[in-house]
C-alpha cells in the first residue's frame, strides 16, 4: 500500500475545502503555531475574501480541522499565505496530502506560480515545500524578529504549476 492510499482508507484523515465556520479553530491552530496568533475575525474576513482559497485536513469524522492551508489568489499567480498542522498532529506526514489537495485545487483554478515565505531553518516546512519543488528565489536577511528578540532570515520560494 503507498503512502497515499493511506488517506483514502475509510475513517482515515480527509482534505476538505474550508468555510468561515472554521475560523475559531484555525486561529486556535495558528496560535500554537506562530508568534503573533491571527484572530478568529482575521480568518473569518480572509476565508470571506474573493481569492483566497483554504483547505483543512480532518481525522475521522471530525468536523474540526486538524491542520489548514491558506492562499490568495491573483490573477494566475497564488501566496501561501499560512500553513500549519495542531503541535499535537505533526510530524505523521498529514502536511503531505493536505499540500498536494491544495496544489491541485490552485491549479484547477488556473494558477501557474505559486509564492511562498519561510524562516531560515524551518526544516519541517522547508523539507515539506522542496518535496513539492518549490525552489528559493530570494532571502531577506534578519526580516523576522522572534519572541526572543533574534532576527532570522525570511527565505521566499516559487514552484511553477
Ligand atoms: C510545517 C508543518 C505544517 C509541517 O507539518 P508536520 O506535520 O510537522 O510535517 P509532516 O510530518 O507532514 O512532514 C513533512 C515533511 O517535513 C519533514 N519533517 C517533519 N518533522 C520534521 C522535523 N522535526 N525536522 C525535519 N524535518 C521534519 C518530514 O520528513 C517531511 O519531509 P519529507 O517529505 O522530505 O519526508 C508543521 O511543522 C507546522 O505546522 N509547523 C509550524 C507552523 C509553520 O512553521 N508553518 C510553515 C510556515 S512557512
């Protein structure tokens, strides 16, 4: 069996497109997951936006995401605008399937590049974008500020669809 028939299994996780109704819980994921958490009524207006297109990875039958993906659309170019799978989740390969689904749907809607921006030496996030292909264009030096006071670098990357 390979590694993706594993998320057709019935009962096994699911990738769904998601709606306003899931703004609490996808801030309550980002909160645990980035220094500056987005609102409930950020994810609410950007999931109401004309564009932007996310997609939530389920377990069971929840009705809860466990982790979501969020991009603007722009003519034929897309951001991902965030990405982040509940601490509790990671690391059991959920990113995978959720990132291809989405992928997909973007190219469905007639995206041919895709822009994103990551922190130097985020291995689980950069080792998840390069096996989808996407390559570095660019870094900005010290662009981050963590909650330490650090500065690291933001590095941005594109994938052509
Ligand atoms: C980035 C994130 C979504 C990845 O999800 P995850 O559940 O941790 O990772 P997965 O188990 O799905 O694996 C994805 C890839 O990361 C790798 N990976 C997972 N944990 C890792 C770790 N601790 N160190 C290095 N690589 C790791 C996996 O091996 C896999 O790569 P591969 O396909 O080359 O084998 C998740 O770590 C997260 O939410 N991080 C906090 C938010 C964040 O940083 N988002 C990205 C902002 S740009």
């Amino acid at each position: 069996m390979s590694f993706f028939d594993l998320f057709k299994k019935p009962g096994g996780p699911r990738i769904d497109p998601l709606g306003t109704d899931a703004a609490a819980r996808l801030s309550a994921i980002h909160g645990a997951s980035f220094a500056r958490a987005w609102s409930p009524l950020e994810f609410e207006r950007l999931l109401g936006e004309r564009g932007v297109v996310g997609d939530g990875v389920f377990l069971g039958n929840a009705t809860k995401p466990v982790g979501f993906v969020l991009s603007r659309i722009v003519l034929d170019e897309a951001e991902i605008l965030t990405v982040a799978i509940a601490p509790e989740a990671r690391g059991k390969g959920l990113s995978i399937p959720l990132l291809e689904r989405h992928l997909d749907e973007l190219s469905r809607r007639a995206v041919r590049t895709v822009h994103l921006e990551v922190e130097e030496g985020n291995e689980p996030a950069l080792a998840l974008y390069r096996r989808f292909g996407f390559k570095e264009t660019g870094r900005r030096a010290g662009y981050y500020q963590k909650a330490d006071g650090n500065r690291v670098t933001a590095l941005t990357m594109t994938l052509g669809l």
